[in-house]
C-alpha cells in the first residue's frame, strides 16, 4: 500500500500571501489529521477531518482553514501568511473509526518557508 | 487539557547498548492511547510503539518495549540492542478514547547511537 502523500515538499512564500498544501491518505483511510511542527512550539495539531466534516480543531486562529474531498485526500489553507507559520506541516491519516483504528501515519511534510 | 512531558532533551547510547526514553503525561482520562514516534533526520515521522490504557501487558515490537504505569501516567521506551539507524528524535504522544484523532505530543528526545 501507498503511504501518506504530500505535496508540495517545499514552499517558499512571501508574508501576506496565502497558501494551500494538500495530502492524500493512505487507500482506505478516512481520518486525515494537520499538524504544525517548529522549532519554539514542536507539534501542534491543527485540525482532523473524517468523512468531509472537521471532526476535531486545534488552537488556531482562523486563518488556518482545511477541508477534506469524498476520496478522503485534504488540503490546508494559510491565509495572510506570517513569518511565525514557517514550519513543517504534518498530515497524518488513520482509518478514523472508534475501535482499533486510531492510530496514525504520517506523510513526509511540507516545509513551508515565510519570507 | 492533557500535556506529555519529556524530560530528556538529549540521550545517547553505545551501539548495542540498551537505553530507556522517558515520558510522563497527565490527564483525568480513564481510556487513552500512548504511543512513540521516531522522527530520523528526514524528518519522516515514524510510529515505533503503541499502547492501549486499558491493557496492563507492556508493548512489545521486536527491539522496541514499553513500560507502562496507568497509576504514575508514566510510558518509557526501551531500545534493546541500539543501531545507528535509531538516531533520531523521539516524541511520546497521547490520543484520547474517542471519535475524533487528536495527537498530543511531547517536545521530544533527541537520540544519539554511537558507533
């Protein structure tokens, strides 16, 4: 099976602008999950999507949004991008049900990069 | 809210040498996962270990344990016969017992296997 994919791996945007990175779930996977990971606040969790619907939400302003497609793959949206969102954003899938499927798989992340 | 403390920054170890990771955690929930990620210099988030509150056996995964104490909200990691493929950081998360994914992460062990 093909693991979690991301694209693009690098992005170099300049502050103001907006930017959207997207993921695709391992086959069969309905979670889809967004972290944030730097230096000074290490992982954060942005938001989980399952079946379409943001299930669960982070401490985030509203300028982080995301949404999730019906073949399960998401993007995540940045909004007036500051310098303070340089960091490698994380997605991570899961099957997503209650039982025995919960744990997680990560992509390689894109390395965002605020100018 | 749950939080998950490492307090170690640094380790390292002898190849072939035995070293436990530390990682305690705090909650007022009764069912919850823990788990260990490796995160290798590219920066691929790797998952090492899981383990189920509700289970008093320890985990297990070939050269990699757990010792697991629901009553100290403790979870270390035990690297039996370390490889220099094993440098690299170590997050201890958290995921409560319910719809919806949410990892909780520490702030990370940096491992070093020396040669």
């Amino acid at each position: 099976k093909a693991g979690v994919t991301q694209t693009p791996r690098y992005l170099i945007k300049t502050r103001g602008q907006q930017v959207t990175l997207s993921c695709s779930p391992i086959s069969g996977h309905r979670s889809v999950s967004w972290y944030q990971q730097t230096p000074g606040q290490g992982l954060q969790f942005l938001f989980e999507y399952f079946s379409e619907t943001q299930r669960n939400k982070g401490n985030f302003p509203g300028r982080f949004s995301g949404r999730q497609f019906s073949n399960s793959r998401s993007e995540m949206n940045v909004s007036t991008l500051e310098l303070g969102d340089s960091a490698l954003y994380l997605c991570a899938s899961s099957l997503g049900g209650l039982s025995g499927s919960y744990e997680q798989y990560f992509g390689p992340g894109t390395r965002l990069t605020v100018t | 809210a749950q939080t998950v403390t490492q307090s170690q920054p640094e380790m390292s170890v002898q190849e072939a040498e035995t070293v436990t990771l530390s990682c305690t955690y705090d909650t007022s929930e009764n069912n919850y996962y823990l788990f260990w990620y490796k995160q290798p210099p590219s920066r691929q988030m790797i998952l090492v270990i899981r383990q189920e509150a509700y289970k008093q056996q320890n985990a297990t995964e070939n050269r990699f344990s757990v010792n697991f104490q629901k009553a100290a909200k403790s979870f270390s990691l035990k690297i039996s016969d370390s490889q220099l493929g094993d440098t690299a950081m170590y997050f201890c998360a958290f995921m409560k017992h319910e719809y919806g994914n949410k990892l909780v992460f520490g702030a990370g062990t940096i491992l070093r296997v020396k040669s």
